[in-house]
C-alpha cells in the first residue's frame, strides 16, 4: 500500500508541474492587450559626443624565435614631392666667328650676348653663359641649366 501512495503523490506532482509548463507556454502565446503600455512617449533623440579614441604603437622589440636575429622595424617612406622645374628665358645670342691659333686650347669665339660682344674660350663664363665646347659652324652653351646649339650668323631667342 505504501508503494501506490508514493505513486499517487508522485503522479499528482507530474501533472501540477505539467500544467504550471502548459500555462507559461498558452500566456506567453496570448498576452493581453493593454493599451497603456501601447502608448510609449519619446523625447527629442540626441545621439552621443564621440571623442577621439587613443591610440596606441606596440615596439616589436624581441628576438625572433625560429631565426634568432632581432626584429628590425620597417621604415616608413617619406614623400618628397617633385621639385617644379624653373623656366630659363635665354638671352638674345648670336655666334658671330671663330679666331683660332695653332693650339686648341687659344681658339677664341665671338659671340654677341644682348647686343655686347663677348670673347669665350671653351669652359669660361661672360654674362652667366657658359660656352662647351664649339668648332667653325657651330658652339654649344650653357646658360643656368639650359644648353643650347647656336650656328654661325644665326640669332636665338
């Protein structure tokens, strides 16, 4: 008789446990309508002020496991940018003749530079125009970082 009053207790137990799990399931399903909690009141939004967050450099300064060597920080490449290159006007300048001598190294020539007339060997400088180098026909200058080709009798501008 003992054992089927422990089943009865037991039983009756299952079932009040069953019924409580059937009851949250059907409320939860079916909730009732209240219409106070329908009407939610809003004020103005206004989002949050970020600030700037920190930031931080982790130093790799260790010694690599596998190679043994230690770890060299890579360097970062600078920008450098292009330097505008400079517009040189060239004077007015005419190769007007040559006088040479036995040597090369005494040849003179004459060039007019800004209506004046200029007596160059090769490599001096009148006028800050230098003269390369140059035969009867014609001489090559330098003036600033412009190198020109002149011939003989012919003006440039």
């Amino acid at each position: 008789m003992k054992s089927k009053r422990n089943i009865y207790i037991l039983l009756s137990a299952v079932i009040v446990l069953w019924g409580f799990i059937a009851y949250r399931v059907f409320a939860s399903m079916n909730p009732p309508k209240d219409n106070k909690n329908s009407v939610v009141k809003t004020e103005k939004f206004q989002p949050k002020k970020r600030t700037a967050k920190e930031t931080y450099n982790i130093q790799a300064n260790y010694r690599d496991p596998f190679l043994g060597t230690m770890v060299k920080p890579k360097k970062k490449k600078r920008y450098i940018p292009k330097q505008k290159k400079e517009i040189v006007v060239l004077p007015t300048m005419e190769y007007k003749g040559v006088f040479s001598s036995s040597l090369k190294k005494n040849t003179v020539y004459l060039i007019i530079i800004n209506g004046k007339q200029e007596m160059f060997k090769i490599n001096e400088i009148h006028q800050e125009v230098k003269l390369l180098q140059g035969n009867k026909e014609k001489i090559t200058i330098k003036y600033k970082t412009e190198k020109q080709t002149i011939f003989l009798n012919k003006k440039t501008h």
